[in-house]
C-alpha cells in the first residue's frame, strides 16, 4: 500500500420501480437480481430494514427485497465486500441504473502518525472547516477512534488506527467520511463525474474537516485503491487544495478540477451554493 491512498469503503443505494418475487420463486428471482449476484454461490437470507429477503453473492454484497414496488431493491456494499472492486466503476453503473444513494464512506489512508496527532490538532484549532462537536474512544491495545461531527447528522469523520483494528503490524491510520442522504448522492456525482476521481475523493474529505499542520495529511501524492486491496491503483498529479467552501476561494483550486466541478454541478442540475453550505 503506498503511503496515502484513497477509497470508497462502504456503498449503498436503492434502485426504484422494480418487482421482486417471492422467495418461493428462487430461479425467477435470482434472474432478476444485479449481474453481481448472479453466481452459483447466491444465498438467500432473511430480510432487514423492512425489506422481506436479502441475497448475498459470493463478494459478500447484499441486495434487500420485497415484493413492493415502492421499495424497489437495496444493495448494500460493505468493506469486505468492495475488496477487489472498483468502487468508482460500481457508482456509475448504479447511476445508469438510476440508483438513489443512501450512504458512501470515503477512505484517507495513511502509513504515518497516530490518532492522537489529529486529536490534538483539532482540539488546538489547528485543522480547516467548521467546528462540530467530537468525541474519543479509547480501547485495549492500540485501539483509537477520534470521531468528527454527529452519527444522526449526514456527515460524520471517524479517524482511527486501522492497523488495530485490522490485528495487522506497522503504522496505518484511516480517516473515514461517512456521508448519507441527498449528500451522498452529491458525492456519488461529483466523483464520478470529475476526470481526476482521487482529487475528487479528497476534495470531499477536505470540505469536512483537513489538517494541513499534520504531515501525515500531506496530499502531493496520492493513489486511488480498489478498496481493501493494492492492486489497480494509479499515481495522480499533486493536488494542493480541497474541496472549497465558498465561492470566495473558487480562484485558488487547480482548474481542471474546477471544469469538471462545474460540470458536474451543470449536468447534474446541482444548486451550487447549497451543496457547499451543506458540506462545509
């Protein structure tokens, strides 16, 4: 793994319009399902959030249905299961699809530092974006967790030492955005739809919350990773600014990203202003 990459570690969203089968009709309903879930390994399972079913493919994502319409059918993606996958090719099929996005979790990794770095820096000031209430979770081991903002909100940072987590040796520090609602649709589109995906990914990380007085955060180079493997990354130029927060600072981003940024939102029929006072 290169020393700071970024991923797409959690991908769900719901696709409207469509009938699902009984669970009686297994041939029939498996015909129906997404192409990632047609193997020979799909199994059935109990359904959740008030879908009837569940079928897991042998990557471990899940699709939720019913036999209502209006529910339409939920993918789920995990981090287990997105290892392996680009991440970015699953978002624009789903689109194509016309998915509606419920939750993406962008992923900052990092071989440097500690938890206690960003800990410090944010409880001194020293990092960009608006202040949100935090909170710290220390475990047994090496086990740390800073959290950024609000679980019930539509965003919230969690940073913490992925190498504990994993039971893996050597220095690996994650900070995660999670993102739901209509800003992870946002996201969803703005990734996709700009030429330079990890600035992107970055930019999205950036308008929450960044720390530039932290080395670890250092974005001159950076690699896009299919999630949870190292394999199918690609260098990207350097990238030297985040996402902005208002159009004051519009003048100091790299313009390409710019282009594709307004694109986005034009194609898109995004409110501009909206959607940076929501993610700033």
């Amino acid at each position: 793994m290169s020393a700071r990459t970024l991923s797409i570690d959690w991908l769900a969203y719901t696709i409207k319009g469509a009938a699902f089968l009984p669970l009686a009709n297994t041939e029939e309903l498996i015909a129906a399902l997404p192409d990632f879930l047609k193997s020979d390994e799909i199994v059935l399972e109990k359904g959740m959030f008030g879908y009837a079913a569940a079928a897991r493919g042998s990557s471990g994502a899940r699709a939720l249905f019913g036999n209502d319409s209006r529910m339409g059918l939920h993918v789920i993606w995990s981090g287990s299961a997105l290892v392996g996958q680009d991440a970015c090719v699953l978002i624009k099929e789903a689109r194509l699809r016309g998915a509606h996005f419920t939750r993406v979790d962008v992923a900052f990794d990092m071989r440097e530092g500690c938890v206690a770095d960003f800990v410090h820096a944010y409880k001194q000031g020293r990092f960009t974006g608006r202040r949100r209430d935090y909170s710290e979770i220390k475990s047994s081991g090496d086990g740390h967790t800073f959290y950024v903002g609000s679980r019930s909100s539509d965003q919230m940072m969690r940073i913490y030492n992925k190498a504990a987590q994993m039971e893996v040796s050597g220095i690996w520090i994650r900070a995660e955005l999670e993102t739901k609602g209509d800003l992870a649709n946002g996201v969803c589109r703005f990734i996709t739809n700009t030429a330079n995906q990890t600035a992107a990914m970055l930019g999205v990380i950036n308008a929450f919350v960044a720390f530039p007085s932290i080395p670890a955060w250092e974005t001159g180079d950076l690699e896009y990773s299919i999630s949870g493997s190292d394999k199918g990354s690609r260098k990207t130029r350097e990238w030297a600014l985040g996402a902005v927060r208002t159009q004051a600072e519009l003048c100091l981003l790299d313009k390409t990203f710019m282009e594709d940024l307004l694109a986005t939102f034009i194609a898109e029929g995004v409110d501009f202003a909206s959607f940076f006072a929501k993610v700033g």
